[in-house]
C-alpha cells in the first residue's frame, strides 16, 4: 500500500501517541485505589445473584428506603459461578468505575482472592458491626485474617448424615454413629443392596465435608500468604481407609451432586444416605424427586442423623460445604450506607426464614428451623441436628485461592484414580503445587 | 512500497489512488488500533509487570514467563493441546483434501449437494456447537447412545479430559470441514484446464495428476489452510469452556493452554501478567509454526511470478 509521506507520519505519531496512553493507563491502573472521601448521600451499587435478587428488591422497597430516605439502591444481577464476582470487580476496579458497594458471594472461597493483590477489596467489619452482632454469625470466623472480619455469613453448609429413614428402617439399618460403622454399613449396603449408595465423595463433598470434617489439614490457612498442607496427618489417612473400599464397592459414588446421572439416581431413590451440607435435602433431594415427577416418592422419608465421629476423636465434627458470604467494599464512597445494608440484609429474619439454605445469623437460623419443623417433608424433624451441628464445624480449614484447581486434583487422583493411599499423597502433590502458584508458602 | 519509485510521489492520479485506498482502509485501521494494536501493546506490557499477593507491582523481564513456563498445569494442557492437534489436523487434512479432490474429479450435481452438505454443520457456531456434542456424548440423551454404552459399559457421560481429544477433533471436522472444502475446491477449479489435459497427454495417471500437478498448484491453499488451523488449533477454549459447564467435574478448567491464560486472569489469582506472558508465548509458537509453513511452500512465490 502506498502512503503519502506525511500521512504515514501522521498514522505512526498517532499509533506512537496511543501506545503511550495505553502503557500509562497501565500504571495507574496497577495500583490500589485510595480510599474516596466519603459522602453519607451516595448511591449503593449492589450485585447479587438470581436466586437473591427478588428478595433484596424487596428488602430495598419494604425496609431499606424507609430507613434511608435519599440513598438509590442499584441492584446488578451477576452470575454465581465461582470466580465470576471476583474477575468483575477487578475489571470495575481497573475501569475506575462501577465497583459494587456490596456482593453476594456465593463460593466463600473467593474471599481469599479478594482480600489480596490487585483487588484489596473487602472492608474490615470490627469496629463498624456492633460485637454482639458479629459474635452471631459463627461462621465469619472463616473470613478473617489478623483480628478482623471481612463478610458476614449468607448460609452455613455445615455437613450431617442425610439418609432415607423409611428405607433404613425397612432393611434393618440404623444411622452410623461412627465413621468405622460408616464402612461397615457401606460394606453391608453393597453386599445386600447393589445399586444403592451413601452419597457422593465426588469434589467438595470429598474434599470440605469428608477430609474438613475430619480436620486433615489440606487447607489450613495461616494467613494470606501461608498455608499449611499435610495429606500424610493421620486425620486425613483415616478419611481414605474409610472412603477407598466403599468406592471400590460402589457403596459410594463418584459423580457430582449435580450431575444428571446422579440426580436420576436421586429421583429413582438410589441414595439411600449421604455426608452433606445442611442443604443437601431441601436443594439437591427434593427438587430431584419434584423434577422426575415422584414428589411423593420422596416425601416423608429423609431425615437427619448426627454426623459420624471419626475414629479417635470425642466429637463428632462437622465439614462445611459451601456458604455464601457478603461482602462490602473497602473503597465505598458510602461507608455508613453501606455497613447499615450489609447489616440490614444478613440479619433480616424474614429474609432468613424464607431462604433455602441454613441462615448464618444465629437468630435467623432458629426462626428458619422453626419453619423446617413443621415441614412434613422430612420423615423427622431435623432442626436438632442441624443446630448442633452449625456449632461443630471443624475449625481446621480456611478459605484459599485455588479452590477449584483443588478439586479438580482430588477429583483427577483420589476419585477417578485408584483411591488410596498413594492417591491421597499425589493429591497433597498437586495441592502445594496449586498453592504456590496462587502465592502461597507452603509449611506442613 | 513508495520508496521504490520517487515518481510515483509525484504522479498525481497515484497520489489520489492512495488517497482513496486510505479512504477505504481507514475504518479498518482505526478498528485495529482500538481493538487489536491497542490490547495487544497493553497485553505485552502487562506481560512485565509481575503482581506479588502482598506489596506492590513489580517490573521484570522474565519473571512472569519463567512463572508460566514452571506451572505444575502447563505440562498436562500442552500435552492436551498436542494430542487434540494431532487428531483432528491430519484427519481434517485428509478428509478435506479428499472430499475436495473428488468433487473436482466428478463435477456432478452430486458434488454440488456433497459440498452444501459438508458446509452446513459449520453454520453452527462455536459454543452452540460444544452444547450439541455434550448431548451427543451423554448416554441418556444422545441418539447414539446405546452406542456410547457399549462402549464405556456405563450411562455416566463420554465427557472426560481423555475423550477431549477425539470428541474437540469431531466436533472440528464437523464444523470445519465445510468452509475448507468449499475453498479448496475453488482453488481446484482455478487450475486451468489445459494444464491438466497436457499432463494427461502425456500419459499422466488420475493419481499422478493429483500429486504432481494439483497439490503443487494450490500449495499455498494447502499452506493457508494449514496457518489458520493451526492457529485455532492451538488456541482452542470456547469448546471444552461450553463443555465443560455442562458436564460439570468431569474435565479441567485448565484443559488446554488458552483456558490456562484465562484462569490466570479470571481465576483465584487475577494474575494478568501471567495471563499475558502465556498469551505471548502461544502467539510465538503460532507465529514460529507459520513462518516454517510459509518458508516451506513457497506461499508468497506466486505474488513474485
């Protein structure tokens, strides 16, 4: 092509000029916001997810204007998958514009992308939350380094025994007490009934609610930069003596919860007990049975037991699985505003009540237990066994930044490899490896 | 170019010539600099600055690539990437060559409906397309299920980090082999006739007319061909992301190379520097790949004659 001599000129001063506003937008850009005076008038941004989205339109409209004359509340909806919220808020952070006040998280984990370089986004919440109403949500503890608090709980996964009471009954069986009458319930269930199975161990049911519940240190967080990983503590070899024969066997599967091979062996009946999270029953049971059309197949069967004590311990543990958080943003031109929705929305106990997951805030959780008493969808009340186990989350494991890549390992050794005891260990392999490239120092 | 001939900068009708051809190019140029000289300068950039969990940024030539090339995951997606390469490249090759080939042989309405054919499963798109295979690849819902139960003995999903390979390499070939057909073809009916006659004269059979007279003439075809797939090829994302959303924990999120780059930048450690030292890397083995096909066939030779 040919140019003109002045015009090429022109193009590459242009081109030269453009380059220069890129590289120094780049600076800029790099480096954490200073904190915008604050103005007790500005407007709230705040992303939640689909599910949430109805109830905080109308938190917004019945309570929070009434309370706040003059503050506009935006809602956005962002999609939940893992890590969406993260990359989001990133790019706002870089575009300079558009940072959400407030988000629902829906996998708690993103918390420790969060709290590090390049975002630095949650604001610390002591000193701004009365103690009192941080002392009810037991579970912030998981998100907070030093002495502060960076989230106030949505919903505690914290894990039970799940299991088909009617059919337990019908074959003689009883609920294990232990993880050693774990196996050989799991031993005796493949013997006498091939085809049915005591849940998944697949991904995070494997991971936070088996290993996390027996408190194997896979992701002990020390602080931001330092995390603990020991696959050879016999807190997670007595995890794999249990798991490795009921795989082999059948006794356990393999598949995700969500898997539409699993939920068709949901709705057929086929699970007969599961090691799940609080919601397990109300999210991945029922709507199953609701979905194949066997509504009443389901109903009036399932109940919960006390998780199983593992061998060694004195109390029986519970896993968590799951939980959202909320979290508010450290760089909010709207501080009081801000703290007062965060507040205003986790503690609200009609919000609490009607929400499918088990509430965090302690008052909600027993105002959402009192419904699940009445509901005569559960062969018993759960509502016992449930509260007690919202007090016995192992406190072993933390929140890290390479939660997926941790489960995509466990799934590749321990669940679709031979599970054993060389599985386990390959997944400690593969845990460091995946901690040291998101940052992390690694001590066993 | 216009140091060639000082004439030229003073031959008024070539200077509004330019003037017109810049005309057209500008909306082109000026799309370029926005959103692909512009991303990519800042991408190189970025490819420098090293982001560390606590402290500030830091400026470093290496540290970035050496960081990516040392990543416990590169090694598995590379090999991924390889084998998926190495599956879908040659049967793709052979396949479009053939079909190509034959119809150039036997121009009968036949041919014309062979490529109509070959050429409407590439009008799915990319993402649609992955969504489609998932369906065919699952047991309780494909139409060739009972199939894919013979085969794997059970209903759970063919959908795995092993089956990616042959499953990406069909869904390629499905969707790309008609546009290549199409192209080759043409390229096929551009030989002129009596070049093929005079090789048939003297006494050239229908096997050597292909390889000693039409390979050679459409070479850069075969060349072109060759770049673009290649560079998809080692680019591949849309297709196991799709995939993967819908058979969930059955296949990484870092299966290929590009879904690395992406974790890098989306994932638990919003790392664009990583990201786009990553990038760079891919684009050189692209780049290097097509420099050694160009020098190979020839492919600007015909612009010198």
């Amino acid at each position: 092509m040919y140019l003109g001599g002045k015009l090429r000129k022109q193009i590459a001063i242009g081109a030269a000029a453009m380059l220069a506003a890129t590289v120094l937008a780049g600076c800029s850009g790099g480096s954490a916001q200073p904190a915008a005076s604050d103005d007790p008038t500005a407007p709230l941004l705040v992303w939640v997810d689909a599910e949430r989205q109805p109830v905080v339109q109308k938190f917004i409209e019945e309570k929070f204007t009434s309370s706040h004359p003059g503050i506009e509340v935006k809602v956005e909806l962002v999609d939940a998958t893992q890590g969406t919220n993260t990359a989001k808020i990133a790019l706002a952070q870089k575009a300079g514009e558009g940072v959400p006040d407030i988000v629902f998280i829906g996998s708690p984990d993103e918390i420790a992308s969060l709290s590090a370089n390049p975002i630095n986004y949650p604001l610390a919440l002591n000193g701004l939350v009365e103690q009192s109403v941080l002392d009810d949500f037991p579970s912030a503890k998981r998100c907070s380094y030093g002495d502060q608090i960076y989230c106030l709980g949505n919903d505690t996964g914290q894990t039970v025994f799940w299991y088909n009471k009617a059919l337990f009954d019908e074959w003689g069986y009883s609920a294990p007490a232990t993880f050693s009458e774990f196996k050989e319930l799991g031993v005796k269930l493949a013997q006498e009934h091939a085809g049915y199975n005591l849940g998944t161990v697949n991904g995070r049911y494997g991971t936070d609610a088996w290993l996390g519940s027996s408190g194997c240190p896979f992701i002990d967080v020390v602080d931001p930069v330092q995390v603990r990983i020991n696959l050879a503590d016999p807190k997670c070899s007595r995890v794999i003596d249990v798991m490795a024969p009921l795989l082999e066997n059948g006794a356990l599967a393999n598949l995700d919860l969500f898997d539409k091979n699993y939920t068709a062996q949901v709705a057929d009946g086929k699970v007969v007990g599961m090691i799940g999270a609080s919601w397990v029953a109300d999210f991945a049971f029922k709507p199953m049975f609701k979905d194949a059309n066997k509504e009443a197949e389901g109903s009036g069967k399932y109940a919960a037991a006390p998780m199983p004590t593992w061998d060694g311990e004195s109390t029986n543990w519970s896993g968590a699985v799951g939980g959202g958080i909320w979290v508010a943003s450290a760089s909010t031109k709207n501080k009081q505003a801000t703290v007062d929705f965060l507040v205003g929305i986790t503690t609200d106990i009609d919000i609490a009540k009607a929400q499918a997951t088990y509430p965090a805030y302690i008052p909600g959780a027993q105002a959402w237990l009192a419904d699940k008493a009445a509901d005569t969808w559960y062969a018993e009340n759960p509502s016992e066994v449930l509260l007690d186990a919202a007090n016995k989350v192992n406190p072993a494991d933390g929140y890290v930044r390479y939660q997926t890549e941790l489960l995509e390992s466990f799934n590749a050794t321990v669940i679709k490899g031979n599970a054993s005891a060389d599985s386990l260990a390959q997944f400690g392999e593969q845990a460091k490896a995946a901690a040291e490239a998101t940052g992390y120092t690694v001590v066993s | 170019m216009s140091g060639k001939s000082p004439a030229l900068r003073t031959s008024l009708p070539q200077r509004r010539l330019a003037r017109k051809g810049l005309l057209f190019t500008a909306p082109y140029v000026v799309l370029l600099l926005l959103f692909g000289i512009t991303p990519a300068a800042y991408g190189l950039y970025q490819a420098f600055i090293v982001t560390k969990i606590m402290g500030d940024p830091e400026f470093s030539l290496w540290q970035n690539f050496a960081d990516v090339l040392g990543d416990y995951r590169l090694g598995t997606s590379a090999a991924n990437v390889a084998l998926y390469m190495l599956t879908w490249l040659p049967a793709l090759l052979i396949l479009v060559f053939a079909l190509a080939l034959a119809m150039d042989a036997k121009r009968s309405k036949f041919a014309a409906l062979t490529r109509f054919l070959t050429y409407v499963p590439g009008a799915i798109t990319g993402s649609a397309a992955a969504l489609l295979w998932l369906f065919m690849f699952s047991p309780t819902v494909s139409p060739i299920g009972p199939a894919l139960r013979a085969l794997s003995g059970t209903d759970a999903t063919f959908v795995s980090d092993e089956t990616m390979p042959l499953i990406l390499a069909i869904m390629g070939i499905s969707a790309g082999a008609g546009g290549w057909v199409v192209i080759l073809f043409g390229a096929l009916t551009g030989i002129p006739s009596d070049l093929i006659e005079s090789a048939q004269l003297d006494g050239a059979t229908a096997w050597q007319t292909v390889w000693h007279v039409k390979l050679p003439m459409i070479r850069s075809y075969v060349a072109f061909v060759l770049i673009v797939s290649l560079a998809n090829g080692f680019q591949v994302f849309v297709e196991p992301t799709v995939i993967r959303a819908g058979a969930p924990a059955h296949i990484s999120q870092t299966w290929s190379v590009n879904q690395l780059a992406y974790v890098y930048a989306t994932g638990g450690q919003l790392n664009y520097g990583r990201a786009s030292a990553l990038s760079i890397l891919l684009l050189a083995v692209c780049i290097g790949l097509a420099v050694i096909i160009i020098k190979r066939t020839n492919f600007y030779s015909l612009e010198d004659n």
